[in-house]
C-alpha cells in the first residue's frame, strides 16, 4: 500500500510526504476554485475580478481574521482537544476593546482573549475535564457576560483609530491585516518547528502520557497553547472590531466552524499529534475564497452551504482515508 | 498437574503417528511495504499437541498468527484446515472455522462487563436481543472453569487487574469452542498460580484433540507445555523438532543465527562504595494508597538492585511513586543523603534527582508513535537543545545521533515514524531518550518483556556498563533469570511490602520463587522451580 | 449468600452508573423546588408546558447519544432536526393518510440524514467531528431550500393533540368516549410529550441497547480495535447507531414543527441544539470518550437544562443575567467531573 503510494508520487518527480499531502492537494484546490471563479465572470462580466491583485488582497485582508483565529485553533486541536469558547471570546474581546477605548484598547482586548484562554487551559489541564465541554461552557460564560455588560444590544463604543488602522489600513499597498496575521504566522512557524514548547504540543497530542513520562510538563503546555488560542482570538475580535468600526452581538459566530474545517482542511489531524502550520495558512485561504466565489455567483445562503459542506468532505476524502484499526 | 490418563503422549513425548496436521500453510508470504514479514512459510500443526512458536522479534511470529486468525491477509500461499483449503478475510470468519487467537494486546473491551465481553461475539438472545440472565449464567460457568470464581461477572474489564483480564480473555476464547487456539504471549502478565491453572486447562485441551499454538518469549513456559517446537528467524521458518531434542543453547543460536557467548555481562568484583557515604537512592517508610507499605530500600553508586516477587504485588507503583507518578505518598525519599520531593516526572529528571524511568508499556508510555524516532529520541531531553525555547537544531541532531549510535539502533532515516522499528529497537529508542538526559539514578519498569534474545542481551550488557559508569539502577523483571543474572541485590515484593533482600549468592531461583511466595524454602511448586536456569533469557 | 452476592451486584451496578445517578438526583432536586415555587406547582398545566419544551432538546440528546457512545461526536444533529423541522412544516397537514405518509417521510428523512453520516464516517474514514461538521452544514442547505423563510402549515389538531395531555388526544380524535370514559381519567393527565418520550425511549432505545448491533456500539467505543478481533461487524454498528442518532434528532424536528405548527431553518438555533445537546450527554453521565452512558441519561441532562431555565422563569431573574447563570450552571455542572481528578493517585489514570 505504501510502496504504491510513493511511486506513485515518483512519477511525478517530486516527494510528497504524508504530512505535505493535504497541502499540496488544498492548494491545488484554491487554483481549481479560481479557476472555476474566474471562468464564472469571464462568462458572465467578461472580466476576470478574481485575478486582479486588488481583488486577491481584499479576499486576503478578510481571511487575516479567519487565519489569525485558525493559527490558534491549530495548537489546541494539536494537542488533541478544541476551543468552542471561539465565538464570544472573539467577541468579548471586540467589545471590551471598544468600550475601554484609547491607548489601552488593544490590550484590553488581547488580555480578554488571554484571560479566556487561561480559564480553558486551567479546566482542561488542571481539571481534567474535556476540553469539547469546558471550552462550550466558558463560551456560555462569556455569552452571559456580555449580554450582561451590554444589554444584549450592540454597544454604542466604537473602535479606536488604531485598531481601524490595524483591520482596515495599508502600508505601500498592501493591508495591515495581513501583515499582522503574516506576523502571527511567522510566530507560528517558529513556535510549532523550531521552539521546545512546539515539540511539546505535537507529543502531548500523539500521547499525553509518554510525554508526560518523559519528564514534559504537559500541565503548562497545554494551558500554553490554550491561552495562546485564547489571545488569537482575541487579537481577531479586536482587529475585527476595528473593521467594522464597532463591535456587536455574536460577531464571532461565523468563526468558529471555519476556522476548524481550515485547520483540518489544511492537513492537520483533528485528534491532534500531526499537522503543519502551512497547511493551516493554505486551509483558510481555502475557506475564504470558497465563500467568495460562491457570493459572485450569487448562489442562495442554502446552495452555499450544501456546496461548502461537499467540499470539506470531499477534500478530506481526496486527502486519503483515515487508517482501519488494523492497520 | 498431568492427567492420568491421556491416551495420547503427554510432553515429553513424541509426536504420534495419529496426529495427522491439521493446519497446514504452505508457501505463505506476506510484505508490509518493504520490510518482508513472512518469506515462503510452509507451516503445519497437529490436532492434540502444544506447538510452540519460538523466534526473535521480527521473526515474523505475529505475522504467522495474524494470518491464522485473519486480522491481516497473505499476500502468497495456502492455508488449509483439516484438508479443505480456507481464506479469512477478517476475524470473524476464522472464529467460524474455530481459529481462536488470544491476543498479546487484550481483544477485551474495558468499558463492557466481564459477562458483556465473554459473550461478545455469540451472545444468548431471547426475542432477538441479548438475554442478560443467560449471558451472566455462561459467564459464571466459563469463569468458575478457569478457576476465576472471585471475578464477578458484571465488574467493568477496566476495574480488573491486568491478570484477571487476561484469564476472562483466555475464558473468552474458550466460549468460542475452539479447534485450533492460538496464544500470543497470553501468559505474560499471569500470577504464577494462574499460569499453572491456564497450563492445567491446555493440557486437557490439548487431549481433546484441539490444535493449540502458542508464542512465548518465555523458555521454562515452553518447556513446561510445549510437544512441539518451531523456531522462526526473519520471516523464515528454520525448524521444527520435539520439544526436549535441542537445549536451550541450540534453539537461542537458531534463534538469532549466531553464537552466543554469554547470556548476562559478568557481575565485576568491585571494590564496594565507601559505606559510610550516604547511598544515592533511599527510602524510609514509603506508603502509598494500601498498595505500598513501609518500603525501605536502597540503591548504591554503581550497583543494580532488583525488584522481584510474583507480578503485582506493588513493583511498578513503586517505581512510579519514585518517579513522581503517584500522589499522596508518605515517607521519605533520599537522594544522595538529601530529602528530596519529587512531585512529577518533570521533577524527577530535574538537576537534584536526575531519576529516570523506563515505563512498562514502551507503545503507550515509552514512546509517542505517531512521531519520528528523533523526536522520541530527545523528547526527555529538550530542555537541554534550547535556548529562550528556540531549540538548536545542530544540538538535537547530535544528540540524534548519539542516541542512535549509542544503543545501535537500526534505523532507516531518523525521521521515521518510530512506529516502524521493531519492538527491540523501539525499547532501545526509549532507553536512549533516557539515556540523553545523563540520568544518576535508573528505573527500569520489566523494559525486556516481549522483546527478543538480541535486544534482551544488549540491554543487560548495558545496564551493566551503566552501573559501572556510576548509575545507580533499579531493576523490576518478571523474569527471576534477569533478575539472578544482572543485579547486584534483590528485593523481593509481597503484596506492597519488600519482604525479603537477597544479596551475593543468595540470588537464586529457590530463593526468589520462595520470598515471592512469601513461603520459607522447601514448598516450591514442582513448575516454578523446573527451569535449571540455563538459557533462562530467552 | 444470594442476598449478599445480590446487594454487591446492586453496589456494582450503581458504582458503574454513578454519573447517571448524580444527574437524576440533581434533576429530583431542582424540579420539585421549581414546582414548589411555581404559583401552580405540582399541576397538569406545568407539567405539560415543560414536558413540551423539553421534547425536542431530550431527542437530540439521545440522538448525540449515540456518536459519544461511539467515541465520536455528531455536530449535524441541530441541523438534522432543523432539516426534518422545514420539512414537517411542509408534509404535516392534508388527510390523516396523507400526514401519516408525511410523518413516515418525516422520521425516513431524519434516518437518511443519520444514514449519511455513518456512511461518511465508516467508508470515508473520515473523523465524524469533522465529517458531520460538514454534512451539518449540507443539511443546514436543505432546510434553508425547504424553508427560506419561517412558516409552513401544520396540521392543528395533530398539533393540539400532540402538544397537550392525553384527554386532548382522546377528544380530539374521539375515542374513549372524548377522553370521558372512567377508566381514562387516570392516565388523562399525562403530557403527551412525555408519554411520546417514554415510548421512544422503550420502544426504541432499550431494544437497541440490548440487541448485539447495540451492544457492539459499546464495545466499538470501549475500544474498536478489540471489537475489531472479537470479530464483531464494526462497520454494521457505526452506520447503525448514526442512522438510529439521525433518526431520533429527526424525531426531534418533528415535533419542535408541532410545537410551533411551523418550520423554521434557523442556523443559530441548530447550533444552540448540537451545543446543548453535547452538554446534555455528559450532564447526562456519558462520556465523551466513548463505550460508557446511556440515552437515558441523556434525557435526564436535557431535563436538567431545561429545568435550569424554568427557575429562572420562576424567580424572574432578570433576562440580562438569564445567559450568564446558565452558563456558570452547565460549567458547574461539568466541573464536577473535576472531583475525580482529586481522587486519582497514579497521574497516569487520568491520560486514559
């Protein structure tokens, strides 16, 4: 099966290992996707708007949120658990940002999101309680207290410059989100392949207790990871705030299932252990122009959904099936 | 422990005219990727007799069985079953055809009861659905037959120790009216008594007329019940012959093809340790949880002491406990003369303890197998390859290196999923990880079980060469031949306490078998004391 | 000696199913102070208005059931029920032949769903967080092409009968004399909704759990590879228990179209569904590593988020706080299984 497989990818001259499989497929897929969106608006408005760089950096610039809140997600599904709190931390953080305004905005914001994340890493490390419930518990939480702060109406706080500056800015062309989330990934990068703590996460999510055994403190690692999720969601709602000038009920709902499907669309196991952080960055790139495309061909909400669930399947399919127990 | 009268020879006999073959395989092979795990196999087994089947890891044994009991498929050859050729596509349906394996890894599902798991496959039904009463009556029945009456039928698997799991699997294999049963290492974790009871019920087996394989790493089991013997060597089948023709030597050198000179390092006469110094490793009155009681033990600068005694009786929790593994242990533990606490295996490997703890189940505790064998190599020792967090990757693939050329690892790349390796090597690959810490104090959790005669030598070679490099060593073996060969001092464990210490020429069989049973001398059961010790090892 | 051997298999049993017990004492608790304080505590109207509005949640519990059982979790179930919910809106009404036909369709198209999934999950291979992820949001497609916008005609008697008492049924339909008859009169009280809870549970649920397809759930999620080598028929049992989880959320959908006469392809309220239903499971005693719990219990966790809202209702907290209380309640809740981690003395248990 497995000498199959490598001449197979032999033949096209280049090794591909297991782990840069999916990447490699997902990025074939982003072309195939605009492809298909390009042929659409040949057909329909003889111009090909998918291409222009304009275009690709706008579609980038609202991915940033997507792929900053993803980067997180990635170390927590790493370690073999997940973060449900995603939505109102995302959203918390917005709106305690914009309602302590000024200088201290964005830190406010940031620590939120840290603050959340250390509660999850606390229930699940300390706790030992699965991080599927803790995390959905702490969302509730965090939903209350927001509906409490606020009234359960959008607040009338808006964003400061800076965090404007920050999700709708350009510096020589090129949108500061992006250039925050390429600052997010680079940190990423160096976290997950270079860093003790990176190597910690991968084995905690192949087997907690061999690297427990060996000495790891697999405690603090995964309150690590978590309050680094935490802290990039918290990031996302702030920047997210800034864009649309304001913050508002349930502005991180539309995140929390992307972001997942991204990170494992991008080739990393959802039971942790395997996973690299550019299949990740090539996952909601995915995401996002999907979504785009299927807006200019102005498809209802419903056909949408349907086509978006058959091509997370789908890749996931094309990515090889999972192993039988036997092996 | 014989029966009186069996009409057919009983071992140590000869193989008679009327045990036709049953299974037959002929020019069986079977690849997985490039590694060759069975090579043109041609393999027979008798109705009425005990075949043992001997060989290294990687021998291809387990690929033997696999293939008998259908989990995985040849890819050339025959396999035919009293004269009619037969496929198993899966498990299931060699059950039909009564091929009956009884796992190394326990097939039983810990959440489910044990009358849930001994009637998993056929369970009693009434209107269709599972009848409870009956399942719980044939529950009793098989349990009171393997003489497991204090097992009760509806305790959950997972609340069971592990010898009592594996006498419900082995009462569950026998539910299923086997003609032909197979046993991977199914004694491994067995009490004595049990084994003895388990050998008792195959014998009787074995004079139905049933066709019974066995897998054992352990030489007195198979001279206690095989008839006959093969013995396999990468992924060819060398010979088969009575039991009882060749000795122990001949079979080990068939084994691993080449001559062995000694089975244990010499113990070197050295001068002893000033014995005023303060021993490196030292415990007062450790107790934990009922399962440990008063232990008091120590561990000299350049000496290995054992653990022995019958399996269970608080070894493995003693070595967590030194570990850092336990909670809530009371006394007191002494490195080096100094109190020390060590509250985790983080601590425990921290500068002050240096212990390290080779763990009992290399899969689940020794090593993360999805990960490549240079990251196990120095996921205990990472602190040490990185500055701010950043590692230094010159540092980690030196240390690789290292890891690897030290304990002769056979590897393709470093950068292998270590899940490739045999089992000997992956033992070596956690040992190594420990190695690369530079630890003072070594605790060794039974690191030979289910491990071949090669890796089993190197690793006692080693541990010597350790301990006169100035490690201190704690050794728990279920095997009391590792434990006469190698250690210096002998405990030996009675239900949580070190009853007994055996030191110089006191460590031997009679005198292990009799402190484990917590006996005085003179009432050792016939079969524990029949192996003469020569080629123990294997 | 069969007394004694009788009360430690009694002692097993409930050490085995501590989670269970815990939920219903907790349930007990919280329901009688809701009906002690409630102005009209302890009556019929009560109990069918929470009867009804727990229906639907204790459905999706049992169908989440199901996949945590398995080792998995199921996040299309709030779809699934909101798929069946549009599609009820559309088939409940007509003659009774044709509601029937519709129900039929209803329930097929509730168990085509779950069918899907295990598909998806067994020859896929895929991991069924992610698989039913994405077929959820499929379903999602459906219901919104069924029902782009909230509304439908349900049928209002089948309606009225379903969502009341059993006297409602009988006069509805006109049997035992309209809910007359003497020897009505002592079951007349009962919420249909509970009887329709109790039916499924016994009707389908028991049989399943003790048939082998069930048991084989068990053991798949107690450990798959020593299923596998007991030579059980994983795959059989894996699209079993889907189908059967579909099934019940569709159950779900239906009745939430009766109770509300109407369909409604409501995203955020599917996912409030799936979330819940999660948090019923484990409040429930099941855990989310698999092989260990029950549907039952399931029903119980419903019940006990729901009985958490009704005393809100009670003490009208102020509805600002409402979502915050909850939250802290269902975190209590889980955090209780924290007090295990206090009782293990060998770290190592607790990476099982």
């Amino acid at each position: 099966m497995s000498s199959l497989e490598s001449t197979e990818t032999k033949r096209f001259g280049i090794s591909i290992t297991p782990e840069n499989k999916p990447i490699v497929i997902a990025s074939g897929f982003v072309l195939v996707i605009l492809a298909i969106g390009t042929g659409y608006t040949l057909a329909t408005q003889g111009t090909a708007t998918l291409l222009s760089p304009t275009y690709l950096l706008q579609q980038l610039q609202v991915g940033s949120f997507l792929g900053i809140v993803a980067a997180g997600m990635m170390l927590v599904i790493l370690l073999g658990h997940i973060d449900l709190s995603v939505p109102w931390t995302v959203a918390a953080s917005a709106m305690m940002a914009t309602a302590v305004g000024g200088p201290a905005a964005i830190p406010v914001g940031l620590t939120v999101g840290l603050t959340v994340g250390l509660v999850n890493g606390f229930g699940v490390a300390y706790l030992r309680i699965p991080s599927m419930i803790f995390t959905l518990g702490v969302n509730a939480v965090m939903r209350g207290l927001m509906v409490a702060h606020t009234g359960g109406f959008a607040p009338q706080t808006a964003a400061t410059d800076l965090m404007q500056w920050l999700a709708v800015g350009k510096v020589l062309g090129i949108p500061v989100a992006i250039l925050v989330w390429a600052a997010v990934s680079v940190g990423m990068t160096v976290l997950l392949s270079r860093s003790a703590v990176g190597k910690s996460i991968y084995m905690i999510g192949n087997r907690e207790a061999a690297a427990y055994l060996a000495g790891i403190p697999t405690r603090r690692v995964i309150v690590a990871a978590f309050a680094l999720c935490g802290m990039a969601s918290g990031l996302a709602g702030t920047l997210l705030a800034g864009y649309s000038t304001k913050a508002y009920q349930g502005m991180g709902d539309a995140y929390l299932l992307p972001a997942i499907a991204a990170v494992v669309i991008g080739g990393t196991h959802i039971l942790g252990g395997r996973g690299r952080y550019l299949g990740t960055v090539v996952g909601v790139i995915l995401v996002v122009l999907l979504n785009s495309v299927l807006s200019i061909m102005q498809l209802p909400e419903a056909g949408r959904q349907v086509i978006y669930g058959c091509v997370i399947i789908l890749m996931l399919l094309v990515y090889g099936r999972g192993q039988k127990v036997t092996q | 422990m014989r029966n009186e009268n069996e009409q057919i020879a009983s071992k140590p006999g000869k193989p008679t005219s009327h045990q036709l073959p049953h299974v037959v395989l002929t020019g069986i092979s079977k690849r997985y990727g490039g590694v060759t795990a069975l090579d043109t196999v041609d393999f027979a087994c008798s109705r009425g007799s005990i075949h043992a089947v001997l060989g290294e890891n990687g021998a291809g044994k387990s690929t033997l069985i696999k293939i008998m009991s259908g989990v995985v498929q040849p890819d050339a050859g025959q396999m035919s079953i009293a004269g009619q050729p037969v496929v198993f596509p899966n498990p299931a349906s060699a059950n039909a055809a009564g091929v009956i394996c009884i796992f190394q890894e326990l097939s039983l599902m810990p959440d489910l009861t044990v009358a849930d798991n001994i009637s998993i496959a056929d369970p009693p039904r009434r209107f269709g659905l599972i009848d409870s009463r009956a399942q719980r009556r044939r529950a009793e029945e098989v349990l009171a037959s393997i003489g497991c009456e204090d097992v009760n039928p509806l305790s959950r698997i997972r609340d069971l120790p592990l010898s009592r799991r594996q006498m419900v699997e082995i009462g569950k294999a026998l539910t299923k009216n086997p003609s032909v049963l197979i046993l991977d290492e199914a004694t491994s974790a067995l009490t004595a008594a049990d084994v003895e009871k388990v050998f008792d019920i195959l014998h009787r087996l074995r004079d139905q007329g049933l066709s019974i394989l066995t897998i054992s790493h352990r030489m007195h089991e198979i001279e206690a019940i095989a008839d006959m013997c093969s013995v396999f060597r990468n992924g060819r089948h060398i010979e088969t012959f009575v039991e009882g023709t060749r000795t122990n030597t001949e079979i080990v050198q068939m084994m691993i093809g080449r001559e062995i000179t000694a089975h244990f390092p010499p113990k070197h006469e050295r001068p002893p340790d000033d014995p005023s110094a303060a021993p490196v490793l030292e415990t007062r009155g450790l107790n934990w949880e009922g399962r440990l009681t008063d232990i008091n033990l120590t561990v000299r600068r350049g000496e290995i002491v054992g653990l022995g005694g019958l399996d269970g009786q608080g070894q493995k929790e003693l070595l967590l406990g030194l570990a850092g593994v336990l909670k809530s242990v009371s006394g007191e533990i002494l490195i080096n003369g100094k109190k020390t606490s060590v509250s985790s295996p983080e601590a425990a490997k921290a500068e002050g303890a240096e212990i390290a703890l080779i763990p009992e189940d290399r899969k689940t505790e020794g090593l993360m197998l999805g990960m490549s064998i240079a990251d196990n190599l120095t996921a205990a020792s990472l602190g040490r390859y990185s500055r701010f967090q950043i590692l230094d990757s010159a540092a980690v693939t030196e240390a690789v290196r290292s890891g690897i050329e030290r304990m002769r690892i056979k590897v393709g790349s470093p950068e292998d999923p270590v899940s490739t390796l045999s089992g000997g090597n992956q033992q070596k690959v956690v040992i190594a990880k420990w190695l690369l810490t530079e630890p003072k104090i070594i605790l060794l959790n039974d690191p030979t079980r289910g491990i071949d005669v090669g890796t089993k030598q190197e690793i006692y070679r080693l541990l010597r060469e350790l301990a006169d490099n100035g490690a201190s060593i704690l050794f728990y073996s279920t095997d009391y031949e590792e434990l006469i060969g190698c250690c210096d001092r002998v405990d030996v464990m009675y239900d949580g306490r070190i009853v007994r210490e055996l030191v110089g020429d006191e460590i031997n069989e009679h005198e292990i078998i009799a402190s484990a049973l917590n006996i005085e001398g003179g009432e050792v059961p016939d079969f524990l004391a029949g192996s003469d010790g020569q080629g123990g090892a294997v | 000696m069969k007394t004694r051997s009788a009360m430690t298999d009694l002692k097993i049993r409930a050490s085995q199913n501590v989670g269970l017990l815990t939920a219903i004492a907790i349930f007990a608790v919280f329901y009688i102070f809701y009906n002690l304080n409630h102005p009209r505590g302890f009556s019929t109207a009560v109990l069918i208005q929470n009867s009804n509005e727990v229906y639907a949640l204790a459905m999706v519990a049992m169908a989440q059931t199901l996949p945590v059982l398995l080792g998995g979790l199921d996040l299309s179930v709030g779809a699934v029920m909101t798929l069946v919910n549009t599609l009820a809106s559309h088939v409940l009404n007509g003659t009774p032949f044709e509601m029937f036909l519709g129900f039929l369709a209803c329930v097929a198209a509730g168990a085509a769903c779950g069918f899907v999934n295990g598909c998806v999950v067994v020859y896929g291979r895929l991991q069924p967080i992610i698989a039913t992820l994405a077929t959820g949001a499929v379903y999602i497609g459906f219901a919104l092409f069924l029902r782009p916008s909230p509304g439908g005609d349900v049928d209002g008697d089948l309606s009225w009968a379903m969502t009341n008492d059993l006297f409602e049924i009988a006069a509805t339909y006109g049997f035992a004399e309209n809910g007359e008859a003497a020897w009505f009169k002592t079951i007349a009280w009962i919420p249909t909704p509970l009887v329709l809870l109790i039916l499924t549970a016994v009707l389908i649920w028991m049989p399943f759990r003790r048939s082998v397809t069930g048991r084989t759930v068990y053991a798949i999620g107690s450990g798959e590879g020593a299923a596998y080598m007991s030579g059980l028929n994983i795959d059989r049992a894996k699209i079993a228990a889907f189908t059967l989880g579909g099934l019940f959320a569709g159950l779900g959908g239906l009745y939430l179209a009766l109770q509300t006469s109407s369909g409604n392809a409501d995203i955020p309220q599917a996912g409030a569904y799936t979330l819940n239903s999660i948090a019923a499971v484990v409040v429930g005693g099941t855990s989310l590593l698999g092989g260990v719990g029950t549907a039952v219990g399931s029903i119980i966790g419903a019940l006990v988020l729901r009985t958490i809202s009704f005393n809100f209702r009670i003490f009208e907290i102020d509805p600002l706080l409402q979502p915050l209380i909850e939250g802290f309640v269902l975190l209590a809740a889980v955090s209780l299984g924290a007090l295990r981690v206090l009782k293990v003395k060998n770290t190592l248990e607790l990476f099982r």
